[in-house]
C-alpha cells in the first residue's frame, strides 16, 4: 500500500457529497489520485478532507478557526469541537468531545466522551435538533475496517431544550438508561427491578419504599411532565395515543430517554450517580 501518492488533503469545491461513492470529478476538473485502502473521506456543510491510513485526527465543529471541518458554524449547540476522526494506524475511530449526542445509521446515539470504530463504506453522522437545525458529517472509508481548550466564556455552547429533572428524578432516569449511557449496541431500559435495586442503594435509599412500582411512578410523572401541552419544550412520543407497538410501556420509555440524551439532560457523567458512595 503505497500512501505517499495521497496525502491529506483538503477536498476540492466540485465535492458536494460522499453518498454516492468517492468522488469522480467533472470534465473540467483535476481528478483526485486514486485512494488507498483505508483512506476515509470526511465532508462537512462546506470543507471536506481525505486523509490516507496514517496516524492523524481530524477535528469538526463550530470553531472554524481551530477545526479542520467546521460545522454548525452558526449553531451554538454545536460545540466549537464537537468531535474527531482519528486514525490508530490502520483504523479509524469517531468521537464524541461535545454536549449533543451525535446520531449514527441504525438509530445509534454516540454520546458524549464516547468513540466507536468507524465501518467500511458510508456513514452520515448528524448532530442536532429534527425539530430545530441538523448537521450532517459524511463519511466515507475506503475498503472497510483494517487492522482542546473550549474558549472563552462568552463563547460557551449552548445546550438547546434541556430538561429539569430534580436530584431523585435524575437518579432513577440514569439507573433506567444506563444501557444508553454506556453506549451499548441496541440499548433497552432496564427492568424496573434494577431500577429499584439502584435506588435502594443509593443516597435516596431511605426517603421511601423503593420497589418496582415506586421507580415506575417516577418515571411516569417525568413522561406526563415533559408530555404536558404548556410544557416548553414538548417531548412528542410520550403519551400512550402517541405510540404503537408493542410492548408500549418499553416505547414510551425509550422515547423518553432518548429525548433526554438528545437534549443533553443526561449524559455519560451521570453514570457516576449509581456509585452508593455518591
């Protein structure tokens, strides 16, 4: 594998998308040299790079001074690095430096602090609001798998729509999501039994009875507060006429997790929480 041919370089303005393949470039145009196996292309709202297999870190987000792909430039929940694309020899690895969760094919949540092995071919990675503004981040690899400072104050990102939720409320929420929190493949809430164990060790173990149906209550009342027509802002797919399938109780609570993790209500750090020490 001969990488020297290509090095990284930043893509010429004819890209306009990774989606179809890599990029063949029009009749009047200088055509890219061929890529390397491995080589992964990354193209956000205006700036795009290719980068052959090599170690390298791609930076994105608002910070169009100090990124190598700005995004959301305009955008304040963006934070100003949201995340890197970094190559580990032969592989490639997105992660999550940023307050929104970034949404991956399959409905997959990257969340905060978290990194996944990026796969062969394309990958779209939108972060944002459907209700608001969505970025997207495309990405492309090349042959499939091979073996900072946040600024000044007055710059800080802004969390768009996040939820208050008292310290008992938050608690139970995280015990519920702790499969999304620690970023597991095809997350599920949890039983309400584990949920109630969690609270009974917990420093709320002795305001209340905590079993199964305490633990739902509370969750209940959260769906029932965030679902409520005067609610700012409303979380849609929380009431039972809202939601089809089955099992319905399961939807609902997953509808609402992922509102929160959205919403950067909860996030990784949360997990600290459940240590009985806490």
């Amino acid at each position: 594998m001969n990488t020297t041919a290509f090095p990284p370089l930043i893509l010429p303005d004819w890209v306009r998308s990774l989606a179809a393949g890599v990029p063949e470039a029009p009749a009047n145009a200088v055509p890219l040299p061929p890529a390397p196996l491995g080589t992964v292309f990354a193209l956000g709202e205006e700036v795009g790079w290719a980068v052959p297999p090599r170690p390298f870190e791609l930076l994105f987000g608002r910070d169009e001074d100090n990124v190598n792909i700005p995004l959301g430039v305009k955008d304040k929940r963006i934070s100003r690095v949201h995340g890197r694309l970094v190559c580990h020899g032969s592989e490639w690895t997105i992660r999550n430096e940023g307050r929104l969760p970034m949404l991956l094919p399959g409905d997959t949540m990257l969340l905060s602090g978290h990194e996944r092995l990026i796969e062969h071919s394309y990958t779209p990675v939108y972060i944002g609001d459907l209700a608001e503004a969505v970025h997207c981040l495309e990405i492309r690899l090349i042959g499939g798998r091979r073996t900072p400072d946040d600024g000044a104050a007055d710059d800080e990102t802004a969390v768009p729509g996040k939820h208050d939720l008292s310290e008992v409320e938050r608690l139970v929420l995280t015990s519920l999501a702790q499969r999304y929190l620690r970023g597991l493949p095809r997350p599920q809430p949890v039983a309400w039994r584990q949920v109630a164990d969690d609270m009974r060790r917990s420093r709320f173990a002795g305001d209340r009875n905590w079993n199964e149906g305490t633990a739902a209550r509370v969750v209940a009342g959260v769906r029932e507060r965030l679902s409520h027509p005067e609610y700012r802002p409303r979380v849609a797919g929380l009431l039972r006429d809202e939601v089809f399938g089955e099992p319905l109780g399961n939807a609902l609570n997953d509808n609402l997790i992922r509102a929160l993790l959205q919403s950067a209500t909860l996030d990784p750090r949360d997990l600290d929480r459940l240590d009985p020490e806490d």
